[in-house]
DNA sequence: GACTGTGAAGCCATTCACAGCT
DNA sequence: AGCTGTGAATGGCTTCACAGTC
C-alpha cells in the first residue's frame, strides 16, 4: 500500500463501519465481508475494500475479515481506543441533551465540564455535572487535559468561545453554531448545522 | 445555462448563504459580491458563483448581486417561501431540544406535533405543544399536512417509526439515529450522525 | 476597473475489473 | 469458488481563467 491522502468521506465511512462491527461482534459474529458490511451500512462493498486498504490489510483473501480483529483495528485508527474527555459550552437545550446524550459516552466520549455565561444557570445540575461559570474553563480544561470541545452557544458568541477555547489549549471543535468560524491551523474544526439538513430536504421536497 | 445534475454540497452551501445573506440584509447592506458571500463563509469565489449559477443568473457583471434580490431568489430556491410543518418523533433528551430548538423556526419550520411510545410521557408539556402517543401519527399528518419529519429514536426503533412516517404520507426524514435505514424511492432521506462529528475529530487529533 | 457567468482544466473520490490468495 | 486488495477507468466537483457587461 502506497501512502496517500485520505478523504474525509472515507473517515466517515470508517466511524459508521466500526459502528456496524460492534453491534455484528454482539451477535457473537466472528467473520465478515465487504459485502456484508456494505449490505448493512449501505455502501458499496468496493468501496468498504477501498476505504480499509487507505489503512492496511486486515482481511483474507478467499475468506474476509475477523469482526473482532477488524473492529479493533478501526477503533484504533479512529482514535477510540481511550476515553476523550470533552469540554461544552452553551447549556441550552441543544446543549444539555448533547451533554446527557448516550451516544456520546458509547462511543468513549465523557463530558467532563459544562459551561455557561448566565447566572442563573450555575451550580445546576445536568447529569452527574454541574453547570459552571466559564471563568473556570481554563481549571477544567488543564485538569482534565481537556483536547476536544463541543460549541452550543448563540451564533453571536461562537467565535470568541472557540477562541477562548483554543487559548486553552483545545485542539478539535465541535461547532454547532449556524456561522463561519475559524480556527488555527494546528485546530481542527468540524461544523453541524441542523438546519441545513431540513433545507436540503425542503429543497429536494420543492423541485 | 444548461440543465444538469445539482451537486448536493452545492444545495448545502445555497442553504449557508441564504442565512448569511440574511445577515447582510438585516444589516441594511444592498449589494455584496460573490467575493463577500465568500469570505463570509468561508469558500471561494468561484465557488459562489458557480453555485448560484446553477440556478439561473442573479447578479449584475461589473457590480454585484442586490441582497434583498438574491436573498429571496435562494429562499425560493431552498422551498423556504412557505412554513413548513413538521412531526418530531422521539421526545427524549435530543428530540426535546430539537422541538424548542430556535434555528428551526427561524427557518420556517415548525414543528406540529411530538410522538413518543413511553405512556408516562403522554401528555406532558414540551415547548406549546404536548406529547402524543404514536397512534396519533396519522392524524397529525393528515391534520396538518405534514410532509417532514424527525427521528429522534432508539436506533433499534428508527425504521420501523421510519415506515410508518412513510406509510402516513411524509415524503422527507431527517434521522439522527445512527443506523442505515432505507425508504421508498419517492422519500429523501438524511441522516445526521452526531457520534460521527466527534470520532472525525479524534481520527484527527492521533494521526 | 470591477465583478459576473461559464467552458475547460484539474483534481479528487468512487467504481470497475481482475490478479492474488485460501 | 469465494473474497480481498488494488491499479485503471470513470464520474463528479472544484478551481481556473477569461469573455462579457456595467
């Protein structure tokens, strides 16, 4: 294997295949095919083969993949293998169903801090935290050697959370806020924006 | 201009720019440039133009596009002219905050009704509306002719409260459990996989 | 001089098709 | 015979570069 560059649909693609793995592995599945996986992901099997191969050669020829063997790996190249500690702010609602979220802690995400500018909102609880003002960013994030943050504050103030964020040494942002945000290059952003997703929906609805 | 094929991450982009011409708008700014649009979210010039003329010619050579203009042109465009009712199934912690979530009023969606199967939640309160069992489906769907809706469900439950949407009428889904699910040709589909974000992220961060 | 609209070129991702292995 | 791994072919999106317009 030659090395390359990988697209980013590939490393996608890589976070749904390790899904599907876990849920075979449960079944107590011990082998699989690019068929099979393609089959319950919905892609092609030529392109699980092509998206595995960007990270080395994990099945048999004549015989197909290990689950176990082949999800370990994948969690593995995805990062997943340890717990990652997450740092939120902007307890909204958006922010306090992200910060309870199953799906997180599942896949080996813990929220380890909530933090949120009004008042009113401090020392509540929310889950087994407690909502903190955000001059106590800095503490959580060096105390918990904090690398990721998830952003859920108004569209207004996102820039300078992601900003304040990256002075204390956060390297991946999660962004949940409607607007451009921009980061430095040695930080890596990734924006979710809910309503695009209904837009494009209405737009295909409307043509 | 030639009829052709609409990339889909162009329909995405068209849905950024309109929130950002609003923005513009609401600012009281009249003319902007694709070179504007572009800085303010982050693509390239070209990359604006060409977008928009996928749908026909907006702007003016040597000047511009006038915002109010374009702004309702790509509106138009979306299927944003009208209120869009919407069912929202699901109502824990993730489908709560999307039923109050603001960025989906402010686009013109509106969400009609909430269903979810746990009795000890029927009836109760969520934002100005209350939650309905599942067997109230097809009456919110007729009533209100809904066309949308959103799955906010435990994924060994999302295609079966998927075919059931179908079955009721609703032509487009947006399911946030991450899971493959498949519908009817005539239905659109998006899926929006939060854990996926993060786990882009990690990948990230340990290569 | 400034900016749009667009064919052509370049680039990137997916699919094809088959050699290689079991 | 069955399935992987992969170079080659294809298809699609983005960028370039410039003619057209104000």
């Amino acid at each position: 294997m030659k090395i390359q560059k990988i697209p980013e649909a590939s490393i996608v693609r890589m976070s749904v295949y390790s899904r599907y793995l876990s849920r075979l592995d449960q079944k107590g599945i011990v082998t699989t095919s690019s068929g099979e996986i393609a089959d319950g992901v919905g892609v092609s099997p030529a392109q699980v083969r092509k998206d595995l191969a960007y990270f080395g050669e994990f099945g048999t020829r004549g015989v197909g993949y290990n689950v176990k063997d082949l999800h370990h790996h994948v969690l593995k190249i995805l990062g997943l293998t340890n717990e990652w500690p997450v740092v939120l702010v902007g307890a909204g609602n958006l922010g306090t169903a992200l910060c309870v979220y199953r799906g997180f802690r599942e896949r080996g995400f813990k929220i380890v801090g909530v933090l949120d500018s009004d008042p009113k909102k401090h020392g509540q609880p929310l889950g087994d935290l407690v909502i903190l003002p955000m001059d106590k960013m800095e503490e959580i994030i060096k105390e918990n050697d904090v690398k990721m943050g998830i952003v859920t504050v108004p569209s207004d103030f996102a820039q300078d959370i992601v900003n304040l964020l990256v002075k204390y040494g956060v390297k991946a942002i999660l962004n949940f806020a409607p607007r451009a945000i921009t980061v430095p290059e040695d930080v890596e952003l990734r924006n979710v924006d809910l309503a695009v997703n209904l837009e494009v929906l209405t737009f295909k609805l409307s043509s």
